[in-house]
C-alpha cells in the first residue's frame, strides 16, 4: 500500500505543479528548521495547514473578539475570530487561483495569520501590550505573537515546526497598513525575522513585505475580509445606519459586504495577474483608504466601543499583575499554573521568563475564560 500511495501522491502533486504559474512558489523549495520525512499523502504546505487547522490555538479563534468586545454573549451572528479566518482563507484562495498562486500554502497562511490574538481584538492587544512595557519584554503585537505560538507554545512547547514560508506569511499579515502594491521580500532569511520582532518589540515603525506572492494575497485579502463585515455588524450592533456610509464610496465600491469583496477582489485580481506584485488599482485604493477611515472614526471609536474597551484596560492590569505575583508566590492553585505552566516542556520554561510566561498565557486566552477568569478573582465565591 504505501508504494501505491506513494505513486499516487506523486502523480497528484506533478500535475497540481503544472497548473501553478510561473511565479507561484512551488513546495519542493520550501524549508523548515528541523528537516523532518516527507508526509505520503500530503505536501509540506498542506501538512502545515493541518498542524494549524487541529492545533489547540485554532480551536480558540471561535471564542475571541474580532471587533465589538462582548457581543457574542448576546448575539452569536456577530463576527468572531474564527468566522474572520473562514472569510480571509476562503477569499484568499479565490485571489490566488485566478493568479496561478500555490494555495496550500495561501490556505496555511491564512489559517494562522491571527493565532496570536488575545482576547477583545485589538483592544485586548493594546491594554496588554502595555502590560508588556512595563514589565520590560517590550511592545505586544499579535502577529508576532502568532509566530511565537506555532513555534514556542504549541504541542507544550515544543512547536509546529512549520515552513519558513508560512511562518514568515504569518508574522508578516499585517491589514492595518494601508498598501495599494505589495511585492515580496523574496530574499528573506530567518535572521531577517528575528531583527524585525526586536525592533518592533522596541516600539519602531518597520516597512515589512512578505517573503512570497502568496503572502502577499493574504496581507491584501485580510483588509477585503474586515472592511465591509465590520460595517454590517455595526449595522447590526445598531452602531451606524446602512444610509450614513459614504456616498462615493458606496457608489464605487458597493453598498454591501458581498458588494464590496466583489470590487476589491476584481481590481486585485486584474492589477496583479502575471505581475511579481499584488496590487489594487489606484482607485480602488483610495476609495478603500476612505472607507478605513470612515469605519475609524465611526466604528472603532464610537462611544459604545470605548465604553467596553475601559473594562478591558482596567482589568489587563490586573490579572496581569495577579498572575505574576502567583508565580512570584508559587501558587500552584493559579490557573497560570494549572492551566499553562504545568503542561509546557522545560525548553518553554527555561528559553523564556515569568513576563513572557504571563504574555503568552493572557494572549491565549478566549474572551469567555478570561471573563471568568476577572469573576472568579473580582467576585470569588466562597461555600
């Protein structure tokens, strides 16, 4: 059986080589830093998507934030983490099969790009990356932390030991900036990587391109995946109404979420086929950098999401601070323990310290167990 399995793979996998284009990057030079034997049935990028897809930080998305902290409690159709990598997997594959892109690795790419994030999206993010500073590990950033669980925390410590091409699409996903072209940084080695996660934990403003195309798409679709769906929960959170969106902007990009994926994924595709780049069209850009800062200023920091995001800053601090007295005092009975410490290999202990400990256990968390987490501590009961 396994050299039937074996021809068969290798049929499979010539022809899948043949229909990628000429700048799509092929499987067979893909590296990881602990060679390992080739999978049977499975090429590296798709072994990578799997050790992604069952990992326990996978399995975590369905209960973080992607926007409106707390929602899901009372209304399980708003947007969550998991439901945002479904959109970002699914579009980006689109993208990258009218372009001739490997899609298994666009898929392993996609599937992990926010692993990192800790509870309540970006709010979480920042309220513990304050927490970070001041306890010296430097700023926190979610797709750092991203790669830092698919190589460090994942399997108790050990890693996933994933290609540096998906690793590398995974720290460098990054849909806050604003790019109209992306061209990849095809030169890239690990080194590259570790000099970019110190000068960002420094606080500096690094330019940063994905190492392949494939990255690229990811980078562009995670945009096209948010943009339009944070207006429809807005409308559904009763935030903005569908006739306050703008005028121009509605009328060149679409007046819906469906309408909009479609005008952004045409002008990818259009601008980007046989190119060594992906790119919108300058129209679209711009259109799309309005709309950004429209839903900026009418979404993130509407007064209704300020007023959760208070919560979130109050109590960081503290179970920060609580979790590292608990290790300082060595209580066993802390959950920091019994639900992290205790389950990771000495190589995860002894490469990395109490701060970072508490960092990588926060930033695992959903938002529903770090909920409890603030009763069990604010409100304990007592029998």
């Amino acid at each position: 059986m396994p050299d039937k399995l074996n021809t068969i793979f290798t049929d499979i996998k010539a022809q899948h080589d043949c229909v990628l284009g000429s700048r799509a990057f092929h499987d067979i030079n893909a590296w990881r830093n602990h060679e390992e034997d080739e999978d049977i049935m499975r090429a590296k990028f798709a072994v990578d998507r799997d050790r992604i897809l069952y990992s326990g930080a996978y399995r975590r998305y369905h209960g973080k934030t992607q926007v409106f902290s707390f929602t899901n409690l009372i209304d399980e159709e708003m947007t969550n983490r998991n439901l945002h990598i479904a959109y970002v997997s699914q579009i980006a594959r689109t993208i990258g099969k009218y372009l001739g892109m490997n899609t298994e690795l666009i898929e392993a790419i996609a599937l992990g790009h926010d692993l990192g994030h800790c509870p309540f999206g970006h709010d979480g993010e920042k309220a513990l990356s304050e927490c970070c500073e001041a306890n010296g590990i430097g700023h926190f950033h979610h797709n750092i932390e991203s790669l830092h669980i698919v190589d460090y925390i994942s399997r108790k410590g050990k890693g996933l030991n994933l290609t540096f091409q998906v690793r590398d699409g995974i720290i460098s996903h990054d849909g806050e900036v604003h790019n109209a072209k992306l061209k990849p940084e095809t030169a890239k080695t690990e080194a590259d990587i570790d000099a970019f996660i110190a000068a960002k934990k420094a606080g500096n403003n690094v330019q940063w391109m994905p190492a392949t195309l494939e990255g690229c798409v990811v980078r562009i679709t995670d945009t096209i995946a948010y943009i339009g769906q944070d207006i429809e929960d807005a409308i559904r959170f009763n935030i903005l109404n569908r006739t306050e969106l703008p005028k121009e902007q509605v009328a060149y990009l679409g007046n819906t979420n469906s309408q909009i994926i479609e005008t952004l994924i045409k002008s990818v595709i259009v601008n980007s086929y046989d190119q060594d780049w992906i790119a919108f069209d300058s129209e679209t850009s711009e259109h799309l950098l309005e709309l950004k800062r429209f839903n900026y200023k009418h979404i993130y920091t509407d007064e209704n999401v300020k007023q959760s995001n208070a919560i979130i800053y109050r109590t960081m601090h503290i179970m920060y601070d609580k979790y590292m007295h608990d290790i300082k005092e060595g209580n066993k009975s802390s959950k920091v323990f019994k639900h992290f410490l205790d389950h990771k290999r000495p190589e995860y202990l002894e490469r990395f310290s109490p701060p970072e400990w508490v960092r990588d256990f926060i930033a695992t968390m959903t938002d529903r167990y770090y909920n409890e987490e603030i009763k069990d501590y604010m409100l304990p009961w007592r029998g």
